[in-house]
C-alpha cells in the first residue's frame, strides 16, 4: 500500500458512480451495509438520457425520479402503431435525488487496481471491502456490434410538428432520414424530456463498429427538414456509442462483480441497461446479506438463456435492410404484450421469448427475408461499411439571416 486506507473492513465498495452504481451504494446504505463509492466526480449528474418502461422500475424507486410519461409511445413501420404501455424519461437531478448516500463514505478518485476485496485509487489511497462491485461501464466498442445514436435537443415548440407533449416516438422506420435502400439502416427515437425540450435521436443498433456521428446527425436533420424544422445548428446534442455484447459474468465467489452494462445488464437489441440495473441491485444486496453470490442470485440459467436468445436477435437485427427491418418490427410489434415484454424487458422469461423471437420471423414477409433475420444469407452484409466523410448539412438548418 503506498498511501492511506479508507474505508476499514466495509461490506461493499462500489466503483463508479453513474446511476446504477449509485443505486446499487444506496441500496446497500439502507439495507445496513457499511459502504464506500469511489468515482473520480462523485458529485457530477449522470450525462447521458435514461428512459425505460413504468413497469420496469423497482417499487423503491420514488416516482418523483420520472420527469417526462407517455403513456402510449407510437411505432412507425409501414403504418402506425401504437404500443399500449407505459414508457418513462427519468429526470437527471430527479433520478440523482432519489439516491442519496448521506450515510456511505463517498471518495473523488479513480480507481487504478480493482480487485475481490481491495480497490487502489490513482493517489495510493486503498479501500478494503468484504464485496467489490465494478460498474464503470464499458470499453470502447471498437468492432464489436454496437449502438450508435447522435441526440438534438429541440424546444418543445420548435418540435411539436413531430412530437407534441405527452407523446414520444420510439422507433420511426419512415423513409426519411435521406439513407439510400442500400445503406445500413437506422430509426429515429423521439421523446419529451420534461424540461421543455424533445430530444431527437437517429439511432443504428446491432452494426459492427457502429454508425458514424456525423452520418446520424446528416439523418436526424434529413428528418427534421422532412417535417418542415429547420434548427439553427447551435442546439445541444449527445452522442452515444456503445457495444451490446459484454456476457453475463461467469458465477463464483472471491471475484470482483461486474455490474451495469459492464456486467451483461445491457439489453443486447434495445440497447437499455438502467432499468434492469435498478431491478437487480436489491437482488444482488440480499445475495450479500445472505451470504451467497450476487452473480449466482442475478443471473439464473433461465437469465442467462434469455440473454443468449437476445443475442442471437443482435446478429439479426445488424444485417438487415431497412425494408428488412421495417417488415420485422411490424412483425414483432403485432405479437401479445407478453412476448413483447419477454423480448424488450424481461429478465428471464424464457418460453415468451422463445415464441416471440419465432414468431417474428414467421411472420415476416417476404419469406425470403427469413433467411437473412437467421443468418442464412448476408450474414456479413454491412461489415466495412464505408459511410464517407462529413458532408455540408448547412442546406437543412435555418438560413443564419433567419436566427432571432
């Protein structure tokens, strides 16, 4: 040890402190565990936008964490559908506030050594710890399958032509965002935020190395344009990029436990990661208090061939068309609720899944592009996909003689 120890023999040390390691400190403060967090800005609001399903939230989680509600979010496909549950924005500062760790012992370091009961900070400080949780998220995804997703942020006024309040658009499959029908495809997600602005957000899902910032954001304003907005060039954005791949961690004790999208939460094919993370901290906490392995209790062999099976909708998802993806998410969105949630939320609902994922591709037409849904055909379709330099974009914002 070259430097101080903090913490003494504490019950959990929790490393990174994005909203699932957040969540994962506080939950194990109120269930009595002696807990040190360690993030090099422990006091820094959660960057990106988290949104998920209502139904997918823990009971305690205070629903004040929800900034922006709708209550029916619409699909674009061919026609437009309507998906009959409740889908959330979780409000930074609100999320921030309903997770205080008033009684943790919160340190500003970055972690250098992480290891089963011992965490080395870049200053020599040391944190022993009876259980190590590691949710500094992911590396970059090189590549690996990814999500790729360039965010505008929009007043409320400004995107009403496409978005009006209490309203939010998921996936929008509708042909223009200026892509050719040979190019990787890719949808826009829209949403109100609950704070006066809609985020609009083209999103590819499943490429190898994913899609280019520069090549959403030339489709986010191609869609924008479509619709009669115009933006200035100057509002905020957010870029994500991402892989969707990292495993479910192997079970076994004396092991640092990976959590969060480091440790398999993210959603193969939607890309989600808080929601599950918040529904499994009490699981992996009660592991703790019990004595058992947090990895064994969160991740079952039902879990964890729920997750394969999503995986193998990833590689599908990946190497279609835009028309191929248009036809399966028609086909997708027509089945039950319940192979609906067994797909886009579920943990381990394996036999929904199952029939869902066969369902969707039974249903798809034409035939033909079954085989290309399992891989049959074009399973390499877009790898090395060259989507060219940045281009002038300055033709789809508002003349600058137009700016207030």
């Amino acid at each position: 040890m070259s430097g101080r120890e903090v913490g003494g023999a504490a019950d959990v040390c929790v490393v990174g402190l994005g909203p699932t390691g957040r969540a994962l400190a506080h939950r194990a403060m109120v269930a009595g565990l002696k807990v040190v967090a360690v993030d090099p800005r422990p006091e820094r609001l959660f960057v990106p936008t988290y949104s998920c399903w209502v139904d997918e939230l823990p009971e305690w989680l205070p629903r004040t964490a929800i900034a922006s509600l709708i209550e029916r979010p619409t699909v674009w496909t061919d026609q437009e559908l309507r998906i009959e549950r409740q889908y959330c924005v979780l409000g930074k500062r609100q999320l921030w506030d309903a997770l205080p760790l008033d009684d943790a012992t919160v340190i500003a370091g970055r972690a250098r050594t992480v290891e089963a009961h011992r965490v080395e900070l870049a200053d020599g400080t040391e944190v022993r710890a009876a259980t190590v949780f590691d949710t500094r998220g992911q590396a970059a995804p090189g590549q690996r399958r990814s999500a790729s997703a360039h965010g505008i942020f929009v007043d409320e006024d400004v995107a009403a032509p496409m978005v009006k309040p209490g309203e939010g658009l998921m996936l929008d499959w509708r042909p223009e965002n200026g892509a050719g029908a040979d190019e990787p495809p890719s949808f826009l997600y829209a949403v109100p935020l609950g704070d006066g602005t809609v985020i609009f957000e083209e999103t590819s899902l499943g490429l190898r190395g994913g899609m280019p910032q520069h090549e959403l954001r030339r489709r986010t304003l191609n869609r924008l344009a479509a619709h009669g907005i115009r933006l200035t060039g100057d509002e905020p954005t957010e870029a994500a990029h991402y892989p969707l791949d990292d495993v479910p961690p192997k079970a076994g004790r004396g092991q640092v436990i990976p959590f969060g999208s480091r440790g398999g939460m993210m959603h193969p094919i939607t890309g989600y990661c808080v929601a599950e993370s918040l529904s499994l901290v009490d699981t992996a906490i009660e592991a703790i208090r019990q004595g058992k392995d947090p990895i064994e209790a969160m991740w079952s062999w039902e879990a964890r061939l729920v997750y394969w099976m999503r995986m193998r909708g990833v590689y599908g998802l990946g190497r279609l068309t835009t028309a191929q993806s248009v036809a399966m998410f028609e086909a997708f969105f027509t089945r039950p609720p319940r192979q609906q949630r067994a797909l886009l939320s579920a943990h381990d609902d394996y036999t929904a899944l199952g029939t869902s994922l066969f369902m969707t591709v039974a249903t798809t037409w034409p035939f033909r592009w079954r085989y290309d849904l399992v891989g049959w055909t074009n399973r390499n379709r877009w790898v090395g996909w060259d989507f060219g330099p940045p281009q002038d974009l300055s033709h789809l914002l508002q003349d600058p003689a137009e700016h207030p």
